[in-house]
C-alpha cells in the first residue's frame, strides 16, 4: 500500500508537470522522460502500473504515431486467487526486466520504444472499458500507429499457452525490438549453492558417524510409518490429480456466489477439497483398525475397550458408508450383486 | 486362517494339525486359483472369445507369426505392413516375454495333441496367469507375514479390479503375464532376503529376466529393489543376506536384461537402471565396513573406519560426478519421456503431448481408487501399520512397495495395475490380523465363561499368540539354520521377534466378546462388499472387448460389429498391397484383422510420422490428398460415433491430432479449431474446423440420417451439413456409420483438370481461393 501512494503521488506530481509542460510543442520527449521516470520508479522489474487519467495522457491524447509503445497487462486483484493470472503477471515481469535490462545498455534508444505498463481493473475500471476488456489474463500491445484502442494488437491464446518466452515472440513480432533471452532469476543463487555445498560436506563425517552408530531420525519406525501413513493419504487423495490439473480447492456456486462447492459431480474431474476428504475417510478406517487390533488390546479395563471399540466400529462403518454413497453419487454407477437367477423372482 | 499351523512341537497331534493345514491351505490355493480364472470368464461368456482391444490384437499377430516361423524368423522379423514406408523392425523392438509364453504353451499343447488354436490360447493366457499371480502372492504375503496373511492376500489378488481391468479372457497385453512376474520377482528377492540362499538370489535374476522380457514397467523393481537396499543400509539393516539378495541380483539381472533385444545397452546406459549400480557400489562399500569390523578390535576400527569412509566417498563422488556427466550429456538427461512424467508429474502434459493423450496416463481422481482397488484403500493403513509391528527386512519392502506404488499410481492411472498388488498384500495382513485378534478374542471369552479362569488364561491364550508365534518360529528356524551355515554374526531380525512374542505372552490380548463378534461381522460385510463389487466389475465394466460393442435398450440387446465388418470389407475388397490411413488408434488393428499396410499404429515410436496424419486430417481437403498421396495411401478409415453415440470415436479424438500434428508442422494451430478456447463441431465452429478433413469425412451424407444431422455424442446438430467432397470419395460405412472408409480420388489428366477448374470456381463455396488456383481435380 505504501508504495502505491507513493506511485499515486508521484502520478500526481507528474500531472502537475505536465499542465506546466504541454505548452511544450515538443512534448513528445518529455512524454518519453516521464514514462521512463516511472519506470525507473516503478516497484517491480519496470512494470509501470498504468491509471484511467494516464492512459488518455499516454495514449488517447497523444497524436499518431506516438513515439512509443505501450504493452499492456490487464490485471484484477478481484482474480489473483487465479493462480494463472498471477503466474502470467509473474512471466510478464519477467519479460520487462529482461527487455529493460537489454536494450539500456546498448546505446541505442530502442529501451525508450517500448514501455509494460499494468492496468488494474478496481482502480481504473474505466481503462478496461476503453479497451474493451472482457476477460483476462489479456495483454494488449499499443503501437505507436494504433488510434482506436479497442483495435489494438491483443496476444491470443496461442501465446499465452507459453510463458514468457512466447510472450517475448509476441512482442518481438509486432514491435521489430529485440527483448533478447529471457533472464529468469535461478533456483538458487551461486553463493546458496556454495553454502548447501560446504554444510554437506562440512556435515557428512558427523551424519555418516550417526548413521553408523544408528542414531538418527532415520532409526525411529514411528517417522517412517507417519510417512507412509501420509504418502498413502496424499495418493488417495488424488493430490497429484490437483496438483497436474491446478484444481482449485473449491469453488464458488454460479448461483449464488456466497455459497461454496466443494464437491462436483462426474468421476473425471475433482476439487481439492473434496480429494482429502475422501482420501481422510480412506484412511480412517484402516488407522481405527490398526488401533483396535494394536493398542486397543493392551487396555486392561473391559469397559474402556468396549466403548472406544464401539466408536470406532461406529465411525468405520459410517465412513465405509459414505465413501459408497459418495461414489455412487458421483461415478453414477450401479452396483448390483450378481445372485443365481433361480432366487429371482 | 492363521490357525492352520501350531508351534508347540508337542505331539502326533500337532502334526496332524500340521499337516491338515497345509491340506488346506494347498486346497484353499487351488481354489483361488480357479477363482482368479473363472471370474476373468465373463468377457467370454457375455460376448465370445476374441481378443480385445488395440495392442493385444498387434501381440496376436506377432504370436501367430511365431508359431508359423519359429523363433529364429520371429527374432528377425521384419515388418513392412506397418508404419509404412519406413516399415518396423518387431523381433527388436517388442517386449517378447507376453508372445514367447503363449506361443510356449500353444506348442506344448499340440505337442500333446491338443490341438488349440493360437487365438485360444491367447485369449486365455491372462486368466491362467492371473491365477499363477494368486499364488505368487499367497508365497510373497506368506515370507512377509505368514500363510494366514498369505491366503488372504491371494484371494484378494484373485478378483481386485484393478488386475481384472488388465487380464480378462482376451486381453492378451503385456501385463497380463508381466504382474505375475513383477510379483514372483518380488518372492524371490524376499525368499533371499530371509534366506541368505543363492540358489534363490539365482532365480530371482532368472525372475526379473521373464520380467524384462514381459514388460517396460520392469524398471519399476529395477529402481524398488536399490531404494529398499539403501534403506535397510540407512536405518542400520545391513546384512550379509541383503548382499546376496542384491548384488547376484544387479550383476546377473543386468547381464540378462541386456539379451533382451529392445533393452540392449539400455540396461547399462539409461538413467533408469543407475540408482541400481549407485546402491551397487554403496553395498560394497558398506560390506566392506562391516567386514573390517569383524577382523579389527574396536579401537582399529575407529582409526580404519575414518580412512575407509574417506576413500568409499571419494569413490561415490567419482562415480556420482560420471553418472552426472553421462546423464547430462543425453538431451532428455537419459530419462525416457513416461519415466520423467512419472518423478516431474507436470513434465507430459507440458512437453509430449503423445504421452499426455492417452488416457490411461492420466492422473486418477478418488472415485478411480473406489473403483479399482475397492475397499482395500480402507485397509491398507492397518496393514502398514501391522507391518511395522515388527519391522523386518521383508515387512519394510511391502511398505516401501506400497509407498512407492501408491505414489505412482497418483500420477499415472495406469499404474494402479502396480498398485494392486500392493494393496492385496497390504489388506490381506490387515484382514489376516484382524481375524486372528477378534476370534483370539471370541475364543477366549467364550473358553472363559465355559472353564474356570485360571486355566483358561493360559491355554485359550493360544490363539493369538498362535499366530504371530508360529510365523516367527518358522521363520526364525530358517534363519538360524543359514545363518549358521554362513558361521556369521547374529542377526537384527530374530532378535526382535522373540521379544515381542514374549510380551505378547504376559498378557492376554482381548477384546470384548460382542464387540469382537460385531467387529467380525463388519469386516465379513466388508469382505462381502469387495466380492460383490469385484464381480460386478468385472462383469459389467472390464469385460468389453470394445472390438464388439452392445447395448441394452428396451427393445432388447444391441449388437454393434461394425468394426470386424469393416475390416472384413477391406480384407475382400481392396489389393494385398493398399495402404490404409486412419489415426494410430486403428492401426494395430487393421494389420491383424484386415491384413493392409497400415502409415502408423499403436507403437507411438515415430512421432513425426504421427504429426504428418495428424496433419493430413486436420487439413483441408486438398492438402490432405496431397500429404496422403505422397504416403501411396489409397484408403482413410474414419471412426464416427455421431449416429450411435459411441464417443471414443475420431471427432472426440481429433484435437489430440491438432495438437499432435501442430507439434511438428507449426502452420496446423489449435486455435482455429477452437471457438473462445471450446471445441465445437455445430453451427458456431470455426472455418478450419467446418474444412478440415476428419470433419467432412465424418459428417459426409450425415444428414441424410435424420434429415437434421444430429451428433448424438457432442449432443448437436452439426454445423456444416451439405457439402461434397472433391478429392475422397465414399468406399464403404458400416452398418451403425461407425466405421466410414474412402478411397482417395486418382489424379486426372492435367490439361482436361484445368478447363474444369474454371467452372468450379463458382461452385465449391468453403474453399480457399489458394487451394482453388491450384486444383486441378475438381
């Protein structure tokens, strides 16, 4: 929040400026300065976030052709629980830097041809309006020849398929620019590495002098058997289902939004929620199970046994039930016991 | 069930009890296995004895060539009826195991003057080895947890849907007899562990050999069997019967596994096979630190074990540093595309999309759970945890199998058939334990209330200790016998078992008597459940051979043959030496059945030429002609569901062509396919899509059907439904219109072409004027 009225300030002084400037007939330059002001000022990897007033600034009330571009991520707070549409405003970052950090250094003035800008929908609904933004991830290119904004170069779902390496291409197509090879930050930096490196071999005699003597974690059944326990659950789960798919844990009901959805129906599709729970009513069972046959004998007092051994005969039962309801609920299938015709009647 | 053996070497009596177990536990085997057999029947008795499906029909072909060559022929095989015109080298390129089995038998039995055709024999080798893997499992559960656990675990193994789904009669496919195998692999290396024989560690290398032979999965225990070594290294488990259970293993198995014409050098040089010679050497670094132990007093030790370590991680680091080298220095880092999909779950459904299409490479939701492995997913968690109650080198493979698989088949539906077996094992020891506590406990209360207590505590206290007691004596004495033949150090395990055992004695282990019977009779409901719930499926939901299909209607049984018609038809109508085009799906099929040269098939080897079909139906009809053409095809068959409402047909298909052939031929884009991201085939679907070939080749004549041209499995009318085709025309369509078969146009005469074309200028309405100024057929 801080930063954004800090951005909003600046915004605002550089209004200030330009009622001053646009007596300027050459305002083209100062339109490039401020732009790369912003970029220069702009929290993350040059991605100017752009509002309603800048972009008729920017954009509308600049005469063809402009001497810039403008690229343009239409992002919505409302959506970031849409992992994709975070991913690709992530992607989108990345293209910027790359961008930036390739052509200021060149010499020539290619990094003041192309500016990323964002636009986000609560702040400047207007905006989307303009452009005629009906659904996003959308990433708009405005060339400098471009007067209607409604007819600008929109990336299609051909490039959103790829990261940001398609979105590059998409941009090097239509601006003739050179964003050059995406320069994603590595997994781990050199002097991480470095560091894993030294403990591990700082560390190996005092592990292999433990693991001979039979003292580590490694030894003790009770963190191998939660582990299984726990691997068997996330399987059951149908996790790696989530997790191939991006299934969300639930959703909400088309209906009527402030209710949830945690179960759908049809055998093909699952939500996450609804996987641990089935996969916890799998696992139930045969934990109760296991309890009875290995704790619960040693109990001396008949009572105590009678009754925990009831309970859990009661949940067992009642989740062996539900997990058929639950099946036959969603697979739709019928499962009909095959008895010898002559007890038919 | 686990009251078939006792411990107490007492008398005659025991022996009798004795030998009247192991009666009836060879009884109770044999009925398993005529269980495992019969209830694989049902595809025979619903529909007839055929072979099913896609690949089995390519395995029937290859065991017939076999038995009408000889395996020299066989091994040398090569075939030019397929991928053509690049053609398939077989005797190299096929798992042999499943082909060489069968046609085994089919020679044994005509040697015996039994004279079965070779379609019998194939149609029903997955039953006779699904019972073979009954029994495999009763010997695996057994070595692990006794014969009660045993038992039960075979009679699970017999009907568990998952290997149902993979094994009825007619599905005559490589895991049929590749689970059995997996399993007897697996009783072997158990046998060995327990034993410290090598005549056992011999023939679990002879084992894993058949393995390799049956199927690509073998390097499923190629990587288990390493991870279970180094985790017995780990937690401290080294012995000297984990060496000689491992290292015959890797040597002998590796060596064998390279006979094997599709593994080669694969089985030294891919990544699949290194975890195997990394733990390899780890063994023998570990051996030799336990064998300086044993000749070095403690104090020499310390100062040996320092200068040992130092040198065994110098190796290691070494050996790590080439393996890494080697893996880099592959493009896919030496990992097949299926077993990278497996370890970065996300990898096929970015990169290959060939893998990603087929639906059994899917990961699986919880209703797949239900329905494959039943209520068994209730209780592999008690047999996890019976396994570790104690824990020994046996119990820790079965959960690490466990583990592993689950974990696998969470990515791949595919290997719930891995799974399975797992699961068997697992709920066979919870079930067997179970029942061996709640009628101890039954027996016990009963007993009391009849006798006096006091006496009662001590002999009623049997049952239960029965159990456990006489697995561990059993397996303590064969233990104690080889190892003293070894003259080596005493061993972990025993150790354990007599502690727990005596503990058990301390106390009775009871529970209520009307809990018990309540419990008893939940888990019997549960076991009924299972049985009730296998059979329907294997009646009703893996017995279609889906070469033959029927429905059930008011108006009685529909029969669809359409398929075997069409193959029939292009058998008797079209030259030995035409080529037919379909998508892959059909292409096994058609070589066995119709006997055409076929452009590709259900071996995915060669993408590019997959793309170039995929290509061929995603465009429009002149190009198509000419990329066809280009491949002498002379005939396109088609699969159409529109009319029946089959859905596994082309159109539901078709975007995985797209995709497919747009991987390789980047002016082929999905996107115009696609209306707003939906894939459509009505009114509102794109240009590209209303012209493409598989749309008019499907659709052609369809609305004079119903005057309207309803798609009954999209559920719409479709959206182009008068037009012509220009290039193909209309051979043959099946009864139902499921299979639809035309020949490709020949190309006429040049100049007379030209003076037409003028003409139809004005006539072909969808065509683009590119294809127009060039087409000279119209």
């Amino acid at each position: 929040m801080v930063v954004q009225t800090n951005l909003s300030s600046r915004i605002f002084f550089f209004l200030i400026a330009l009622l001053f400037s646009l007596a300027d007939s050459d305002s083209d330059s100062d339109l490039i300065n401020e732009l790369v002001s912003l970029r220069s000022s702009s929290p993350d990897s040059g991605v100017i976030r752009l509002y309603d007033d800048d972009v008729s600034k920017f954009l509308t009330s600049v005469p063809t052709p402009r001497p810039y571009s403008l690229i343009i991520f239409f992002d919505s707070v409302n959506l970031h629980s849409h992992s994709k549409l975070q991913k690709f405003r992530r992607e989108f970052g990345l293209v910027s830097s790359t961008f930036i950090s390739n052509n200021n250094n060149d010499g020539s003035n290619n990094g003041t041809k192309l500016f990323f800008c964002e636009i986000e929908s609560t702040h400047s609904e207007a905006s989307f309006h303009r452009f005629n933004v009906e659904s996003l991830p959308h990433i708009s290119l405005v060339s400098p020849t471009t007067e209607n904004l409604t007819e600008c170069d929109q990336m299609d779902g051909g490039d959103f398929a790829g990261l940001a390496e398609s979105m590059a291409e998409f941009v090097e197509r239509l601006t003739k620019l050179t964003v050059g090879p995406i320069q994603r930050p590595p997994f781990l930096s050199k002097t991480q590495i470095g560091i894993i490196v030294a403990l591990i071999i700082i560390s190996a005699p005092v592990l292999i002098k433990k693991i001979l003597k039979g003292e580590t974690l490694l030894h003790d059944r009770r963190i191998w058997l939660t582990g299984a326990v726990l691997v068997y659950f996330f399987s059951v789960s149908g996790t790696m289902f989530n997790i191939i798919r991006e299934m969300p844990l639930y959703v909400k009901d088309d209906e009527d939004q402030s209710k949830f959805v945690f179960f759908i129906e049809g055998s093909e599709m699952q939500l996450g929620v609804e996987g641990y729970t089935v996969g916890f009513l799998y696992t139930v069972v045969g934990l109760l199970l296991a309890f009875v046959t290995n704790v619960l004998v040693r109990v001396k007092n008949l009572n105590e046994q009678r009754m925990s051994m009831l309970l859990s005969l009661v949940i067992s039962f009642w989740a062996v039930r539900q997990v058929v309801y639950l099946d036959n609920w969603k697979t739709e299938y019928e499962i009909y016991p095959y008895w010898p015709s002559s007890w038919r009647h | 069930m686990a009251a078939l053996e006792s411990p107490q070497p007492a008398a005659t009596a025991t022996a009798m009890r004795h030998a009247f177990g192991n009666v009836l536990s060879v009884l109770i085997l044999v009925l398993i296995g005529v269980l495992a057999f019969s209830i694989r029947l049902f595809s025979v008795i619903k529909y007839e004895s055929v072979i099913h499906e896609f690949d089995p029909y390519f395995n029937y072909r290859v065991t017939q060539f076999l038995s009408k060559n000889g395996i020299y022929e066989f091994w040398n095989w090569f075939d030019d009826r397929t991928w053509y015109p690049l053609g398939r080298v077989i005797g190299g390129t096929v798992y042999p195991g499943l082909t060489l089995t069968a046609g085994t038998i089919w020679w044994f039995l005509n040697s015996l003057n039994i004279p079965l055709s070779v379609e019998t024999v194939c149609v029903f080798t997955a039953p006779v080895f699904s019972a073979f893997a009954s029994w495999a499992t009763y010997l695996l559960t057994q070595e692990v947890k006794g014969s009660g656990a045993g038992l039960a675990a075979a009679v699970l193994l017999a009907m568990v849907p998952s290997y149902i789904s993979r094994s009825v009669a007619g599905s005559y496919d490589n895991e049929a007899v590749a689970i059995f195998a997996l399993i007897f692999t697996f009783y072997l290396y158990i046998k060995t562990l327990n034993t410290g024989s090598l005549f056992y560690a011999t023939l679990n290398a002879l084992a894993y050999f058949y393995m390799v032979c049956s199927w690509g999965g073998y390097t499923f225990i190629i990587n288990l069997i390493p991870m279970h070594v180094l985790l017995c290294i780990v937690t401290g488990r080294y012995s000297p019967r984990l060496y000689i259970a491992y290292a015959p293993l890797v040597v002998l198995g590796t060596l064998l596994a390279a006979l094997v014409p599709v593994v080669g050098f694969n089985a030294v040089l891919t990544s699949e096979h290194f975890a195997s010679f990394l733990v390899f050497i780890i063994i023998h670094v570990v051996a030799l630190v336990y064998y300086i132990k044993g000749i070095l007093t403690p104090k020499m030790f310390k100062v040996a074990v320092t200068l040992v370590v130092s040198i065994g991680m110098v190796v290691c680091f070494i050996v790590v540093a080439i393996l890494v080298a080697l893996v880099a220095s592959s493009p896919t880092g030496g990992w097949s595309g299926r077993s990278l999909s497996l370890l970065d779950p996300t990898y096929a459904s970015k990169y290959i999309p060939i893998i990603a299409s087929v639906s059994e490479h899917q990961p699986p939701t919880w209703p797949s759970y239900f329905m494959d492995i039943n209520v068994l997913a209730f209780l592999v968690p008690a047999g996890i945890i019976a396994c570790f109650s104690p824990l020994s080198d046996s119990s820790s493979f079965v959960v690490l199998y466990i583990v592993m698989s689950v974990y696998f088949s969470g990515v791949m539906v595919r290997l719930m058939l891995v799974l399975a077996p797992a699961a068997c094992i697992m709920s066979g020891i919870a079930l067997s334990q179970a029942f061996d506590v709640f009628t101890g406990s039954i027996k016990y209360q009963l007993g009391r209330s009849s006798n006096s207590t006091d006496d009662a505590e001590d002999t009623n206290n049997a049952p239960k200790d029965d159990a456990s007691a006489g697995k561990t004596d059993k397996g303590e004495e064969i233990v104690k016998e080889r190892s003293s033949k070894k003259g080596k150090k005493k061993e972990r395990e025993p150790a354990d078992k007599p502690s727990v055992k005596s503990k058990a004695k301390k106390k009775a282990l009871v529970l209520p008597l009307e809990t018990s019977i309540v419990a008893l009779l939940l888990l019997i409901m549960l076991g009924a459940f299972y049985v009730i719930h296998c059979v329907w499926a294997a009646a009703e939901a893996y017995s279609a051979p889906s070469i033959v299909l029927t429905s059930q209607s008011r108006d009685g049984l529909h029969v669809f043959d359409d398929f075997r018609e069409s193959y029939a038809w292009l058998s008797h109508n079209t030259d030995v030496d035409d080529k037919v085009a379909s998508w892959w799906d059909y292409g096994y099929q058609t070589t066995a059945m119709a006997n055409r040269t076929v452009i590709v098939d259900n071996n995915t080897w060669n993408n590019t030429h997959i793309a170039t079909v995929g290509t061929a139906m995603s465009s429009p009809e002149k190009a198509a002609w000419e990329i066809f053409n280009s491949l002498d095809v002379k005939y396109v068959l088609v699969v159409f569901g529109g009319l029946i409402g089959y859905p596994s047909d082309d159109i539901n298909k078709f975007l995985w062509m797209v995709r497919i052939g747009g991987g390789v031929f980047p002016h082929i884009k999905e996107a115009d396919y696609l209306r707003d991201g939906q894939y459509r085939i009505n009114s509102e679907a794109t240009p590209t899509m209303l012209n493409c070939l598989m749309y008019k080749l499907s659709y052609y004549r369809f609305v004079e059907t119903d005057g309207k041209g309803y798609d009954r499995v999209r559920r719409t009318e479709i959206g182009k439904k008068h037009f012509k085709l220009t290039h193909f025309e209309e051979v043959f369509t099946s009864h139902h219109w499921m299979v639809r078969i035309y020949k490709l146009k020949p190309a006429r005469n040049r100049i007379r072409g030209r003076a037409k074309k003028l003409k139809s200028k004005t006539t072909s309405a969808g065509w683009s004027s590119k294809s127009e100024k060039k087409n000279p057929w119209v």
